[in-house]
C-alpha cells in the first residue's frame, strides 16, 4: 500500500518522470484501488493545504526593529565607520610618508661622502664559515624544522577544529 | 498595508540606510517565520523569540544575501538553524525515535480537552492539532511544501539536505499527519459517544 502510496504522491505533486506519470494516469483509470487511493490522497493533500498560519503579536515588528535600533545605537565606533573611510585615510597619510620620504633622499647629495669604517682593535669579528659548518649550527637548524613542523600541525588541527565547528 | 516593492528591492532600500524597508519586508513574513518556529518550539513565548532573533540575525547578514536564492528560502534557512540552536539550548531531543513516545504522551494527554465544543471544530482545527503534534522536522517540511510556496529543492536548501531526502522525509511526515489526522478524529467521535 505504501508504495503505491508514494507514486501517487508522486503524482500529486508532479515530481515523477513524464513516461512514469503517464503509467500512473493510466493505473487510475483502469485500476479501482489506484483511483479510490488518488482521490484520498488528492482530498487529502487539498486539505493539507488549508492548513492556518499562525499569527504572532501585534507589536512583533516594532520589537524586532526596536532591538535593531538598539543594536545600531550600542554597535562600537569602529564597526559604525564605513571601513572604506578608515582605508582611504590610510591611504593618504602612506602615500604623503612616501612622497616625503623620496622627497628628502632625493635632494641629499652623498657623492662627497667618503666612508672610512675601521673596526677598534678589541673586537675581532666571527668566522661566518666556521659557524655554519659546526654542530651548534646543525642542531640549531634541526631545531627549526621541528619547531615548523610543531607549528604547521597545531595550525591544522585548529583549522580543522573551526571547520567541524 | 504591505509594501508592493518585490522582496529585492525592499533589500536594496534597507542597504541604502531606510529601515523601514526592512519593517516592511518583517510584516510581509512574520506570519510564515512565527509559524514555522511554532514547529519548533511549541509555545508562543518562545516561538516570538525565535521568531524575533531570526528577523536581527537576517538584517546583520542581510548584505550577505547574494540573491541566487528566493529570499524567503534564504530567511527560512536562517530560521531553521536558529530552531535547532534554540532546541539544543533548550535540549530537546527533535528527531530521535524516543521523542515519539513523548509525543504520543502529549497527544493523549491533550486529546482530551474541550469537548463540549467539538461539533464547533472546523477540520482545519484538527488539522493545526495534528501538526502541532508532530515532529519539529515533519511539521517543517509540510509547512514548508504547502504554505512557504517552496519546490522540493528549496526546501532541500533551507534544511541543508539532498531533494531526494525531502522528497522521502515530506512522504513520511504527509504518512504521519494522515495517521494523527485520524487519531483525533476517531477519539473526538469515541468521546461524544
């Protein structure tokens, strides 16, 4: 019975595939339980459709435009200013920084400047192929590449959290 | 009186900063939004909360609605969530065998009342009751298919689930409302004799 149920609402509702709808026209013409259920169904469907709509209270549009108000009215400066505004005027003070800063190099004139930097005779300056070769060097990059790797996974597991969320 | 402006444009005017727009674009959908939360919550009080929190939660995002979809399919998706949320704080159960039985409990319990008026009840009140003693889920999508003018697959959109599902959920619910529909009926009838 369910099954001939569900083609019959099928029916109804238009859902089946045109060849399907047509087997099924033909069975309600021809077979007596078909037709007796269709027009059960159909009797049933039209009354599903009279079904009331529930009214909510008089003031329920002022409430909810009342805690919009009131939303706006708490919301924080910053989300108030149109985020554009705040861009433009960063903007406007980085390209002046700018312009102000090709401005002063462009008119120092350095072609007379002579640079003498000698090193004062207690400092002796480390051997840069003696510190890369050594085993500090080797340990401290093994370090690194942990350190990445602890860092990349904990960035995915908390990535993957955010998205079951 | 309701605003003759399509949904879309009502949209466009509250973007542009007139809020009674979206007062306008509220009247136009209480009705369907409180009764699709009364599925849910299954008293007035909290139905008007839902029904309220949904109408802000829509005109916080209401820049994010691309327009792809019906409007109201999008409003009813937020209404859904905003159920479900509602129903997990509240921690009732929506779609588990074992509320059945409370539902079975509750019937009963209300099949009893207000006989002295029977022969005043219309077939639609019996048919409001047999709903409201459904299951939120199957009380939602017939609400949805016969009073929210949505297709099968703007139903599927709302619910987050595949057309073919709702096609089986709406067969199952329609099964379900026939079968309290007669419930009621047969024990109105036992009770006036």
């Amino acid at each position: 019975m369910n099954a001939i149920e569900e083609k019959l609402w099928n029916y109804i509702d238009g859902t089946c595939a045109p060849a399907e709808q047509e087997a099924i026209a033909r069975l309600i013409e021809h077979d007596e339980l078909y037709a007796k259920k269709y027009q059960e169904l159909l009797a049933l469907n039209q009354e599903f459709a009279t079904m009331e709509l529930d009214e909510p209270p008089m003031a329920f549009t002022y409430n909810v435009m009342e805690t919009i108000r009131t939303e706006n009215a708490l919301q924080p400066l910053k989300a108030a200013i149109d985020k554009r505004i705040i861009k433009g005027i960063a903007i406007f003070f980085t390209l002046t920084i700018v312009a102000l800063l090709v401005m002063a190099f462009s008119s120092i004139d350095i072609s007379g400047v002579k640079l003498n930097i000698t090193m004062p005779a207690g400092i002796k300056l480390p051997n840069a192929s003696g510190i890369l070769s050594s085993s500090f060097t080797k340990w401290f990059l093994i370090f690194d590449l942990v350190l990445v790797l602890f860092l990349t996974d904990a960035y995915l597991r908390r990535r993957k959290a955010t998205k079951h969320v | 009186m309701q605003s003759k402006l399509s949904d879309i444009e009502l949209i466009e005017q509250t973007l542009a900063g007139n809020q009674s727009a979206y007062a306008d674009l509220i009247k136009r959908h209480q009705r369907f939004v409180f009764t699709l939360a009364m599925r849910f919550a299954k008293g007035r009080e909290d139905a008007e909360e839902i029904a309220q929190d949904c109408f802000v939660k829509a005109y916080r995002s209401l820049s994010s609605f691309q327009g792809q979809s019906k409007f109201s399919t999008w409003l009813y998706s937020i209404v859904y969530t905003t159920a479900m949320t509602f129903l997990r704080k509240k921690r009732i159960a929506t779609d588990s065998i074992d509320d059945e039985q409370t539902y079975i409990q509750v019937e009963h319990h209300e099949s009893g009342y207000d006989t002295d008026n029977v022969e005043n009840k219309s077939r639609s009140f019996y048919l409001n009751q047999a709903i409201e003693q459904l299951l939120p889920d199957d009380a939602t999508i017939i609400t949805l298919f016969y009073k929210g003018e949505q297709s099968l697959d703007e139903i599927a959109q709302t619910l987050g689930i595949e057309a073919n599902t709702v096609k089986v959920k709406l067969f199952r619910a329609r099964q379900r409302l026939k079968e309290k529909l007669e419930r009621n009926l047969k024990q109105e009838v036992k009770e006036l004799i």
